[in-house]
C-alpha cells in the first residue's frame, strides 16, 4: 500500500442514493476571450462522466453554506462585456427551491454554450475570521467525455473551458467525481490529466486534485464483490485503508496521479454522503441531508485557495471555548 496522502477525509457508514444534477436558466454571457482576459480568481471545477454527481456535489456545498456550515455567502453579480451576469443568481434560487423538498438537481444540458460560472464570497461566522472569494463552473458531463481521444480524434475541450485553463493567472481545484456506476472511469480521469498536461504544462503548479467518491454503499459493495489490489475483500466500513484501496483497485492509473502529486497539502481524497433519501412520488428525495462529509470538502478547498483553514482561533481552543460549529 502506497502511504497516504495529506487529505483523507474519513467517511460514515451511511447509505447513499442516486444522484442527479440541475438545470440552470439562462445561457452564458462570458466569451472565451474574456475569460483569457481575467485578472485573477480560484476556480473549483467538478470533472467526471454524466450523473457522476458533479452538479449534486455542488448543490450540496451551497446548501451547507447558506443553511448549515458557520459560514456567510454571497452570490456576486459580475460585471461582463454586455451587461451584468445573473445567471449565478438564478442558480442558487432554483436549488433553492430543491433544498427545501429535498429534490435533486437535474442533468445540465450539453450544449457547448451551457456552461456557466457561480461567483461566491464566503466570511466565517464564528471561529476565526476568515474570508475566500472562488467561483464553480457548471458544464456537462457529455462536453467533458470529448476529452477521451478516440481513434479518428483527437481529445478537446470547448473553447470556453479551454480558456479557463490557458489563463495563467487563475487558481485551480479539481475534483475527480469517481461514481460506481462506470466502469471507464479511469480512462476519462487519465484522459483528461494527460491533456492538461500535455496542454497546459504548468497548470500543476496552480491546482490542486481532489478525488470523491460518490455513493459510498454502493462503492463499498463495488469493492468486496472484486477486492482491493492485493485481493482483500474483508473490508467492514469505507476507511481510509478502504478508500485508498478502492480508487487503486478501480482507477489505478488515476491513483498514481494522486498518490504522486508534487505537494501532498494540495490533494484530498473523500467519500460523499448526502444523507438519508427516500422514493417519495417516484423519485429520490433527500429527507434529512447530513453536511458532515461536504462541510469537511469545502474547508479543505477553502484552504486551498487561502492556505487558511477555517475553526476555532487559537485562543479558543486554549479556553477551551470552541466558537465553531
């Protein structure tokens, strides 16, 4: 077993169901060269294959934002070429209203046109006073496949993701959503690495890697039935040792990218449990969230785009007055 990396987030075992992702309003407002053109920002950009939970992942982390976690957000309306961008805002209200019955976000649509940023500044509540300023990019999982090459093509991005890339200027958190559901994961993650490498060769230097694994149950299950890569099939819950055994097993070429990664502080490795979810008129809801998983994601990337860690100050934790939720 290869030692473990900085950021193992350990996981609860709970079951998990299935994932969907929304559908925002209004198309883009921003141009590639706009986006070449951009003065500075962090970026978190959720990679994977269609229903991998890209778009549930970060329904989920706003949700702990704006009702949960110790945190004040705001969505920002940003200035563009042609007028302000709301699109940000009409996100957030349709999850909204998803948050409160518990519906899952539905799939993106796959236009190359339907790509959009979510601009949001986060201040601590309690505990140290701390602030990140970052923004999500919503694209879908069929124009994220074009990055695998095939025998008659050569792997792509759309110009527009493309050029979030090509701007030397911007931070980067990517996070690798490895869902049980396809076999082919692996091709796509180290697909789409070797084009960033290949593509952009000091991208590294400014982003950070994440691996999620999504429906925890399902990929524990996953994991006993074939075994972890040294033939053990004993494992009783999805630990660390089972988490590190799980992505070496199933995205083997995938895990020596992690395992490998120059600065071990910029990579994390998790489970993600949403909570219980019931069928409920034919459809999954999910009828009692748990943030226990995504409040430890989001301070991780917050870190990684401050080198600060929200929780309590330092004199807290001398008294003993923890200020921190």
């Amino acid at each position: 077993m290869a030692k473990t990396r900085e950021a193992i987030i350990m996981p609860q075992d709970r079951p998990l169901g299935t994932l969907k992702r929304p559908r925002p309003p209004s198309p883009p407002k921003q141009t590639p060269d706009e986006v070449r053109e951009k003065a500075g920002g962090n970026y978190l950009f959720s990679f994977g294959f269609p229903g991998s939970g890209k778009t549930t992942f970060q329904w989920m982390m706003m949700n702990y934002l704006m009702n949960e976690g110790p945190f004040s957000p705001e969505i920002e309306v940003p200035d563009r070429a042609n007028g302000p961008d709301w699109e940000g805002r009409e996100i957030i209200n349709l999850w909204k209203g998803q948050w409160i019955e518990g519906r899952f976000p539905d799939r993106n649509p796959a236009a190359e046109g339907d790509v959009r940023e979510v601009a949001v500044r986060a201040r601590t509540t309690s505990g140290k006073k701390l602030e990140v300023n970052f923004s999500f990019l919503e694209a879908s999982g069929e124009l994220l496949k074009k990055v695998r090459p095939t025998s008659d093509k050569a792997p792509e991005l759309i110009p527009l993701l493309r050029a979030y890339f090509e701007n030397p200027r911007l931070k980067f958190v990517v996070m690798l959503m490895l869902s049980p559901d396809k076999e082919e994961n692996d091709q796509l993650f180290a697909s789409f690495m070797a084009y960033l490498d290949n593509c952009f060769p000091e991208l590294r230097d400014r982003m950070s890697l994440g691996v999620i694994v999504t429906k925890p149950e399902e990929s524990l299950k996953r994991l006993r039935e074939f075994g972890a890569p040294d033939g053990n099939r004993g494992f009783q819950e999805l630990d660390e040792e089972a988490l590190l055994a799980y992505v070496n097993r199933f995205c083997g070429e995938t895990y020596q990218i992690w395992e490998s990664w120059p600065q071990p502080k910029k990579t994390m490795l998790s489970p993600l449990y949403l909570g219980e979810i019931d069928m409920i008129e034919g459809e999954p809801r999910l009828v009692k969230p748990d943030f226990h998983h995504i409040g430890e994601i989001f301070c991780w990337l917050f870190e990684q785009f401050t080198t600060k860690r929200p929780g309590p100050t330092l004199w807290e934790r001398i008294t003993g007055e923890l200020d921190w939720k």
